[in-house]
C-alpha cells in the first residue's frame, strides 16, 4: 500500500490525483488487475468524473455545497453537512489496471473531494 499526502486550500474543493494515484500505482504488484484507491476520513471523499474540463470540478464542487440541506444537525462540531456529503460520494473507487497503468475512460480522473477544508489529507493506494 502506498500513502499520498493532499493539501486542499478551499472548504469544498476537487484535487485531481489522476497522476498522484498512477505514481503510487508504480511503486505497487505490477501483475496487479485491480487498484483501490482510499480515503480515511469522514469529511472527504473519492470520485471519477471528468478531467478534461476544470469547470467540470468547480461545477461540482457549488453543486456538492448546494445539495446540503436545511437541518437543524445535532453534530457540535458543525461539519455535519460535510459528513452527510462523504457518505453520499462515498470513501473509495477501484480502477482496472492493465500492465500497470490505470484504465480509465478517456476524459476520466481521479478526484480526492475535500468536504471541511482546507487541510491536508491522506489517501491510500492499493491493489489487487
């Protein structure tokens, strides 16, 4: 397994970690077939979507923020909408890997999704 460190500087902020994944991949089982990529946090979370675009993760990034509703959370900390966010985008994703590069779609990434920033955070790449 292989640890990479992100640092985000936005609240709600989509980091593309298409090559820091690829990277660590590299340094992984070449015969591997499958990659997880991880995230140990509750207020952050991993997606694919689009990486040709950068509006595409701005869009996402307001949209993530406009979908938080109106309820009153019980949470002290204030960051429960940040919770309720990562376990909709959820903390992993697995990619296809074929001779040791990722598999991805053509306009694909890999996105660390920061939901309580900005800090910096971790992300665990491992195969299978």
């Amino acid at each position: 397994m292989k640890e990479i460190a992100v640092r985000t500087a936005q609240h709600t902020q989509l980091v593309n970690i298409t090559s820091m994944v690829a990277s660590a991949l590299a340094d992984l089982d070449q015969s591997a077939t499958l990659c997880h990529v991880y995230v140990p946090h509750t207020t952050a979370a991993v997606v694919i979507n689009e990486a040709a675009d950068p509006d595409v993760a701005a869009d996402l990034a307001a949209a993530y923020q406009a979908m938080v509703p109106n309820v009153p959370f019980a949470h002290a900390e204030g960051n429960s909408p940040s919770h309720l966010l990562a376990t909709l985008l959820g903390s992993s994703v697995s990619i296809p890997v074929d001779n040791g590069r990722l598999k991805l779609g053509i306009w694909q990434g890999i996105y660390f999704v920061e939901l309580d920033g900005p800090r910096t955070r971790r992300v665990w790449v491992s195969t299978i």
